[in-house]
C-alpha cells in the first residue's frame, strides 16, 4: 500500500508539467475520506487544480443511454 501511495504521490508531483490536470467533486469525496490530517495532506496536493463542473441529471442520463462498443462499459 505504501508504495502505491508513493507512486502517486510522485505522478501528482509531476503530472503538472506534462499534463493539464483537472478534479471532479468524486476526488474531492476521495481524497477527503480517512484520517483527517492524511486527508488535508491530499486536497493540499491539489489545491490549484481546476474542478470540472458536474453534470446537470439530464445530461448525466444522456451520457448514461450512449451506446457503447461491444465489450465496452
């Protein structure tokens, strides 16, 4: 587990520079869950990211009924 931890402590570290980078409100939920300090720790590391807007429910249903390849999903 620690070493997973490690690796994608070490992608966020760098991911900027080769990335543009946004969050959704489920990261958010994500990373705020546990132990609150490791938890502050988390949303620290994406403080300046940007947050995508979440879906309306219409559109969510929308993207919901798009048909998907098969073995798709």
């Amino acid at each position: 587990m620690a070493a997973r931890q490690a690796k994608t402590r070490a992608w966020w570290d760098t991911a900027a520079a080769r990335y543009d980078l946004f969050v959704s409100d489920l990261v958010i939920e994500e990373r705020s869950a546990g132990d609150p300090s490791a938890a502050q720790e988390r949303l620290d590391v994406i403080d300046t990211v940007p947050l995508l807007e979440t879906p309306d429910d219409e559109t969510r249903s929308e993207v919901e009924n798009l048909s998907s390849p098969p073995g798709g999903r």
